[in-house]
C-alpha cells in the first residue's frame, strides 16, 4: 500500500503533506501519557506486519493491520502509523519521505473512521455485534486504504488508471484476511484484557 516516490505531482504530495501532519497533531493532542505505550506497540505491530510485502506497480500488498491499531488506539493512530511509515522508509525504503504524507493519511485516516464507526460495535455485549464490528473495522479499513491510494494514483494521471484498478482488486482478498484477523484478536483482548478496548478514549 506504500506508494513509491518519483511518481506523485507536487500538489498531492503538498495536499497529503498538510492533510497527514494536521491529522499527526490532532492525533497528539488527543493522546493521553497513559495510552502512549499502546501507541507504540501499535506502531510497532503495523511496523512488523507491513514488512513481508508483495510489489505491485508503484505500490505493493501486505497485511497492515489497519483496524486493529485505529480500535486499539482511536486518534493516536496518525502518530503511530507516521513514525511506523517513516521508520519503513529510514530502514527498508519502503515509500519514501516525499510521499510520507499521503502514504500517511492513506493508511491512518481508515484506521480513524474504524475507530470512529466500529468502537461501539466492538464495545457491545452481544456477540455476534462484536465480531460484526471487529470485521468490519479489519477489512473495511483496507479497502478504504486501498481505495484512497487507488483514488490518489488515479488523480497523478491517465498513466496510473489500471495500476488504480489493480491495486484495489488486489486487496479485497487482503481486506478479508485482516477481517478474520482482527476479529480473533479482538476476541482474545476481550476476554484477557477487555479495558482495551472498553475504556478506549481516543
């Protein structure tokens, strides 16, 4: 899901830029000191995840654990997944700095709207809600990436369209992958540590 640098015109990169960095500090603001270290343990989990990737054009394919760390973490999921994006590119040259911003709102904006849409399904004392929601939050939030970067190299020209289509065909199998994942470890968080997920601020 990183996109490559070289291939974004200046004004998505700017616009991504502006859009990712207001998003970090929303981020940092909201995140209370005690909820920092599962920040980081979030940051390190999507880190981890996204490192066994799959090339594809100018992007690639790879678990990224999307709905797991927006649940797990609600706001504080800018900060992570910028330090984990950057770490990446510093390590791995996975993306790059100049497209750290839209590879960053790409992947941290659906791991919010999971965390804004599925918190209260999750949080439900009915079973089958739960899992609803886990999956829904795991493989929604892929496929909402994997649009979102479809979206962006659609609008950097004509010359990226099938490579749009490609990228977003390529992860429906992925979406429901992270789907069942995330749905046994939200299961397992609830029944060994349930404040998690229950008392979670964001």
């Amino acid at each position: 899901m990183h996109i490559s640098e070289g291939i974004l015109p200046l004004y998505l990169l700017g616009a991504g830029a502006v859009l990712g960095l207001a998003g970090t500090a929303v981020g940092l603001k909201r995140t209370k000191q005690d909820e920092v270290p599962l920040a980081g343990i979030m940051a390190a989990a999507f880190f981890v995840a996204s490192l066994i990737h799959v090339p594809l054009g100018p992007t690639s394919v790879h678990l990224l654990l999307l709905g797991l760390v927006g649940l797990l973490t609600g706001w504080a999921c800018f900060p992570a997944i910028l330090i984990a994006l950057l770490l990446q590119a510093m390590f791995f040259q996975y993306g790059g700095l100049t497209v750290l911003g839209v590879n960053t709102l790409n992947m941290a904006l659906p791991a919010l709207l999971a965390y804004l849409f599925c918190s209260p399904m999750v949080r439900s004392a009915k079973q089958p809600v739960v899992v609803a929601g886990a999956f829904i939050a795991g493989a929604g939030s892929i496929l909402a990436a994997g649009l979102l970067t479809a979206i962006v190299l659609a609008l950097a020209g004509e010359a990226f369209l099938p490579a749009a289509k490609t990228v977003l065909a390529a992860h429906i199998p992925v979406a429901a992958m992270e789907g069942i994942i995330t749905v046994a470890v939200v299961g397992f968080i609830r029944r060994v540590k349930p404040e998690m997920i229950t008392t979670r601020s964001g």
